[in-house]
C-alpha cells in the first residue's frame, strides 16, 4: 500500500545523480507542492546535486511556478524535455551554458516513457528527420555544453534504404506526477483534471526503472470508494501519496485559482459565455484560416495567434462542424487560451497525450494551425529558438510533419506595430521592426524540404499576406486589401518569394466588423 508523506519527506527521498521526470503541461497535471518543496530543500541544504530533469509538455506559467521552481545552479545537471517556453529560469539557465539541455519533439517525449516502461530501447520514429532534432543537424542539442557533454539522445538509422531516428530511453530514479483522489490502498484517479498529461506512462516507466513513484493529490479517500472508471493510475504503480489540499500549491491548473468542471467533462457551460475576440490584425489571421476548414475535419490548434481560429469559428457557429485537438489529449469543445492552453471547454473527450500522439503521428490530423516565429526561403519554420531564448518545440513537430495540412500564423513583423482593420481593408500605420522572413532560420523545427517531400499542404498565415509552400519555395498567393505589395510584403522580407501569376485580394469581409457568414 502506498504511504501518505509530507511533501517535505518526499523531496528528501531525491538523491544527488538521480534522474526525476515530472508531469505537466503548463499548470495542468503539474505537482507544485512537490516542486516547491524540492526548491526548498535544495536552497536550504544544497541538496540533492545535478540532477537530470525530464519532463514532456512545458510546465510553468512564465513566471516563478512549476519548472521555474528548480531553476538553481547546480541542482540541474541536464534537462531532457520538450518545451521551456513558460519555464524562463530555466531556459536562462540553458541560454547561459550553466545547463545541459537536449529538447525532443513531445511526442517523442511521451513515447520515450512508453518505451521506457515496456524496458524497449528506445522511440523509432520518423518524426524531427531534417529539423534540428535530426544527428544530422544538432541533434536536440541546444548549447555548447550539451555539445561537448558526449551525451546522445537520438541517433539516425537506416531500415530497409529508409531514414529514421531512434530516441533513447531515459531510466527515472524518481516521479513526481499529480492526480485528483487516492485512496487508502493508493490507487489515484485523474478525474478533476483537465488534461491526461503523463501521469501513468512516468509511473510505469519509473516503477520498471526500479525508482520510486510520488502522487500529489487532492483528497485521500476510504478504500473502495473511488469510481473505478475514474481511476488511471493503479495502487501497485504508486509508492507515496502527498495530500496538498491548498490551491495555491495544488490548482486545477496556473490560468485560474478555481476549480473549473467544464474543463474535465463534469459540467458544460453554454458557448454564448465565452467572448468574442476584437477586430485586429490576430482575428484577421483567424479568418484566414477558418476559411480552409472543413466539414468533419480533426484540427489542431496550436498556442497564440492559432488560437484565433478556434475563436472564429466558434463566433461563425461552425465549431460543431469540426472536431478540435490538442496534443494534451482534450479533444472537441473550444480549447482554452494563455496559461489555459492544453484544456478546452466542454470537450468530448479527454485522451491521454501518450495516446494521442500515436493519431498524430501516424497523420490522424487533417488540419493544424501553429505560430511561427521565423519562415525562410526554403518555407523553414522556426519556434524553438530565437532572439536568445531556448523555447523548445513541444508538439510542433510531431503535428507539423504529420497534418496533411498545416497553416503557420502569426504577423508579417515583429515588434511595436499599429495595423488597424476596419471597412473592409487594412491600415499599416507603423510597422514592426523586426523582420520573421528572413533568409535563414536560426534553428530548424519544420523542415520545408521534408514537407515537399512527403506532398504536404502548407500555407504561412500573415495579416497581410497569405504564402503557400510550392516547389519554387515559399510563394506568395494572396494579399489583404489596401496593402502595397512592394513596400509592405516584400519591402518587409529578406528575400524574395514567387508570386502567383493569379496573385488574389482577400475577401473584404475579412476586414469588416460583422459576421462573416461562414458555412460548412
């Protein structure tokens, strides 16, 4: 039977070398009390002493919570996960050589637990070939000192004349994961949770790893009266239970400091209570790309101005014509935006991110829409590294590589802009000054060359212009109305794209603040 212990007893069973893999995705799934406490044993002993870190979907709020927590010199030795973005300390760490680091696609993250639990050797895939995952590029490798570490995570293999990446195994001495109920016996259920992280495969992986399995809970209930359908992590997976009651150390997750069943599938709320977005340049973008949906179609949406398709379809009265994924694991409803990213509103229903990925890779996605930080001439994307920060790829390549269609969105420039939409056109009063299509990208996290290779649909999504990838690379097909060509797309790129020889104007509508009256 499992032992109900403080969290402080907890972070002393970490020792010095262990590797610890840790669940979460931004605040959903994240075991704050444990993270604290481990933060508080380190900075008053010293202890434990570098340690390897692994963990799947980014977990952090941008700020101070979740990984950010073990964010202290000398407590990381090396970190095996797939996105930083809202983990900051962590990434300055990275930034500043004080850290290894080796940032794998997220879904490889996942099935790295699955192998490791099965005592496979290893995640034969196909996916990050030709990104910066790829030994042929940098080999997940984001520093100089993961360079120089001799440490490898991924190597290429050839199976009958075909290329493919193996992604090793990584042996957990300890987890820490979070739940919603335990019982007496330690059997956990996930049941108020908005998103199936890792929880199961870290378990499993761990407990076949020989190491010791760690649940943060709610609430310990009387043996037998958990619902047995609720429960996903079973009694003999589980070593230690913590009882963490206060939601400040054990929220539902970082985007609120309630509870929130619409998110688990407990409650729903009506779709009219959720608001419509402004009219700029972000929902011009959204309608872009809503405009490529299609009936009966699975979508992926992923983090910023991506979202904004949700949004507007969600405004057109067509989100019940699709079917809405994230790589979390919530599928249908309305995902949710900022730190609420993973979770969506009245979902359908609720995978685990281990399961979902598999529909992912193997090109269960019709459509996807992400960011971009950077596109280059050969249709490259970039969103893993840039401008001096360490982001990580999360899910992107995993989607990216296996939708058969995919949408980047963002703006045409970065930086302090005023771009205003109205009657039918749009107004660039100043632009950005920072230039996303540039010559290069800094670090590879699509790969244009391996999309034309595999006959892949892809289009780049801009307030002002929309690009296809074709075999001449990225060509520009469409432009917004009262937009000079020369002066505010191609004066705005560092190189030169095709352009269509039937280039079009987008529909006014686009830029009109009413409905659209869009129809599946």
């Amino acid at each position: 039977m499992a032992k109900v212990v403080a969290a402080e007893f907890a972070a002393g069973l970490v020792k010095d070398n262990d590797a610890v893999g840790v669940s979460g995705f931004v605040g959903f799934g994240t075991p704050e009390e444990l993270l604290i406490a481990l933060e508080d044993r380190f900075v008053s002993s010293g202890k434990p002493a570098n340690l390897t870190l692994f963990h799947g979907a980014g977990m952090g709020d941008g700020k101070d919570r979740g990984g950010n927590h073990l964010a202290h010199e000398g407590l990381i030795r090396r970190i095996i996960c797939a996105h930083l973005g809202l983990e900051p300390k962590l990434s300055k760490l990275i930034v500043e050589n004080k850290m290894e680091a080796f940032l794998v696609p997220q879904g490889v993250a996942s099935h790295m637990l699955r192998a490791a639990g099965g005592k496979k050797p290893g995640v034969l895939t196909h996916v990050g070939l030709k990104t910066f995952a790829d030994p042929r590029v940098e080999a997940c490798k984001v520093n100089q000192l993961s360079k120089d570490s001799g440490f490898e995570i991924v190597s290429l293999i050839d199976i009958k004349g075909k290329d493919y990446l193996l992604y090793d195994t990584v042996p957990l001495d300890v987890c820490f994961i979070k739940g919603s109920y335990a019982d007496e016996a330690g059997n956990v259920t996930l049941h108020k949770e908005a998103v199936y992280v890792d929880q199961l495969e870290l378990a499993t992986a761990t407990r076949n790893s020989g190491g010791k399995v760690i649940v943060q809970v709610e609430k310990v209930v009387k043996t037998g009266s958990l619902n047995t359908q609720q429960v996903k992590i079973p009694s003999f997976l589980i070593d230690y239970i913590v009882l963490a009651p206060d939601l400040v150390k054990n929220p539902q997750g970082f985007h609120s400091s309630t509870y929130m069943p619409e998110l688990t599938g407990e409650a729903k709320i009506p779709l009219s209570a959720i608001k419509s977005i402004p009219l700029d340049e972000r929902k011009v973008c959204g309608r872009i790309g809503a405009q490529f949906l299609k009936k009966g179609s699975l979508v992926n949406l992923g983090i910023g101005v991506a979202e904004a398709v949700a949004a507007v379809a969600a405004e057109e009265g067509i989100n019940d014509k699709i079917i809405l994924s994230i790589e979390s694991g919530a599928v249908g409803g309305v995902p949710v935006g900022g730190l609420g990213i993973g979770a969506s509103i009245n979902p359908d229903a609720l995978l685990s991110q281990c399961s979902n990925f598999d529909i992912y890779d193997g090109g269960g996605i019709d459509l996807a829409y992400l960011g971009c930080a950077q596109v280059d001439r050969s249709g490259n994307v970039n969103v893993s590294k840039f401008g001096g920060r360490v982001v990580g790829p999360g899910g992107f390549i995993n989607i990216t590589q296996n939708a058969k269609s995919v949408f980047f969105c963002g703006s045409m420039t970065a930086g302090k802009y005023d771009i205003r939409v109205g009657d039918g056109k749009l107004d660039i009063i100043t632009d950005g000054d920072k230039v996303k299509f540039v010559d290069q990208v800094e670090q590879v996290t699509f790969s244009g060359d391996y999309a034309k290779e595999t006959g892949q649909n892809v289009y780049y999504i801009t307030e002002r212009a929309l690009f296809k990838l074709t075999e001449d690379g990225v060509t520009l097909v469409e432009v917004a109305p009262g937009v000079d060509v020369e002066k505010d797309i191609l004066g705005k790129m560092d190189f030169i794209p095709k352009i269509a020889d039937d280039l079009k104007v987008m529909d006014a509508k686009i830029f009109t603040d009413a409905l659209m009256g869009m129809v599946l």
